[in-house]
C-alpha cells in the first residue's frame, strides 16, 4: 500500500530573512505564526505528516517554537551550502543559500511519498490544501505534477512591489510555462508589470494564474531534482557562482518542455497572505482575525 502523501516546507531560509526566528511575529490571536495555520490546514486537508527543511542553527529555535502545541508529526530535514554531488564543492566566498530545488531535494531521505511543497512564511489558506492532498491521493503516474494557482488580485500587496510566476494555462486546465515577472505592483487601474526596459508597464488581467510555490509531486520528483542539480551546478560554476539558485519552477518548467511532466493547474479562489514588507503584517493579522471570528479558525488554534 503507498505511502499517505507528505507536506514538505520550506523553511530554511526564515532565520535570514526575519534577522532570527526570535524575531518573527506572530499573526494569530494567541501568538501563532502563518506556519502554524498551514499545519492545521495541511492537517484539516488530511496531511498526517510534515518535513520542515531548515538550517541545521535553527533546529532548537523551530522545536521551541512547535513543540508541544502542533498535532502533526513533523521530521526535519537540513538545506546545507555542501550538500553537493560528488565532484563539486562550494565556491569561495558563496553563502547564498543554492535555492528552492535544493531545499526540496535537501529531504531526499525522509520523503518516501507523494508530497505537497509550501513555503513556511506564507498563508495558502484552507482549500489550496484540500486541493493539493486530492490530487496526492491520485497521482497516476512519474509525471503527473499538480500546482496550486492562485489569481494574481489576491497575491498583491499595497505596500511595494512583488515578484510573481506568471502562468500561461492551456484550455485543458495544464501549465503551459511559467515566467517569472520580479515587479508587479497594484494599482486603482489593476495590477501593473514592469516590463525588461526597466521603464514601461503592462497591465495585467487580475485574474492571471500565478505560482505562489504550492506544488504537489509524485515522489519521484526527488530523482528528476538531482539528476537536474549537476547541470545547473555545472553552468553556475561558470556563469555565477555566488549567486545562482536552483530554483524548483524552472526544474518543473524544464521537465514540462521536455514532455517528462504535466502540470495540473487547479485554481484556488482564496486570497494568499504573506509579509513581503512590514507593514503587511497588519492585513494578515487582521486577515486571521476575521477568519477567527468567522469561525474558519479555532482560537487557540491548537487546542481543538
């Protein structure tokens, strides 16, 4: 019988971008944090299992944090510079962590089924979870991929610019690519985009499909991320080797053009939230409370 599929997040990149996980703040009413409400949800959705993919610093910091409250089982994995196939080593002076790719194949080892990938600092809301465990349940074979997608008027932000895999989706519901545009921004007209001269925008129908990093994944994703890491390694190494990430997108994108993988775009209707900038902070916190008191949330979150 197959392994019940996996939540997989993201994490290793919180302690950098929040100056510390002491920092982080809390966005529920009784101190919880946006990682906290994916648990439930991924939970609620039937998730029995979680891998939390972490600095290895930051072990004592997260179990602190989760510890005796969440009720799902949670392994941790370890996103590390010299986690490098054989025959490669980290380039002097890199400290850039090698990307979203290499934080997935980081829990190579504990991940043992079908797996739904999210990032810790971001709130997908409950039915992208639902939707994501559904088609875990059915994967039928190697290539079939899913993504969650959300509608870009529900991804912006009103205190900058945010960057957004824009998607192109074919009649029958797939991905057709994904192109990554680094500056959106919302306007009373709609949400414009910054086009590659730095200098005219374009505006975008507000429903556009985008990635907001939530996919589902046979387990054999696994292999086609490290067969992939070395050719990336090997280009990196010569074209920007402090800088260059191994993004997961561009892997799907790659395996997509190549006819190894179809992608299941299923749209959800809920709005994401997330602390791009600071005072974002506000419309989460204020977000999860009309939930709460809508009764979408229990509070506490954990006691139910």
């Amino acid at each position: 019988m197959p392994s019940k599929p996996v939540l997989l997040i993201m994490a290793a990149g919180m302690g950098s971008r929040y100056g510390g996980l002491k920092q982080m703040d809390p966005v529920g009413e009784q101190g919880e944090f946006i990682l906290d409400y994916s648990l439930f949800d991924a939970r609620r959705a039937g998730f029995e299992r979680a891998v939390l993919v972490i600095k290895r610093e930051n072990e004592e910091d997260f179990r602190r944090m989760l510890s005796g409250r969440v009720k799902i089982p949670i392994t941790f994995a370890y996103q590390a510079l010299e986690d490098l196939p054989a025959g490669f080593a980290v380039p002097q002076g890199r400290v850039k962590p090698w990307g979203t790719g290499h934080a997935v194949l980081a829990a190579r080892d504990v991940v043992d089924a079908p797996f739904c990938v999210i990032n810790a600092d971001d709130f997908y809301g409950a039915e992208a979870f639902r939707l994501a465990y559904e088609h875990l349940c059915n994967v039928r074979d190697e290539g079939d991929f899913s993504m969650v997608g959300y509608r870009l008027r529900n991804t912006l932000s009103e205190s900058g610019h945010v960057a957004r895999g824009v998607c192109a989706v074919a009649a029958d519901g797939t991905l057709l690519d994904i192109t990554e545009r680094t500056h959106i921004i919302s306007t009373v007209d709609g949400p414009l985009m910054r086009g590659d001269d730095l200098r005219t925008y374009t505006l975008l129908d507000p429903d556009t499909i985008v990635s907001m990093n939530m996919w589902a994944f046979p387990r054999a994703m696994m292999q086609r991320l490290g067969e992939a890491f070395p050719d990336f390694l090997r280009a990196a190494m010569q074209e920007n080797p402090l800088a260059a990430e191994f993004f997961l997108p561009f892997v799907v994108d790659a395996l997509l053009q190549a006819k190894r993988a179809r992608v299941c775009v299923t749209p959800t209707q809920d709005k994401w939230y997330g602390v791009t900038y600071r005072e974002d902070r506000f419309d989460v916190v204020e977000a999860l409370r009309r939930m709460t008191a809508d009764g979408i949330y229990p509070s506490p979150l954990w006691e139910h």
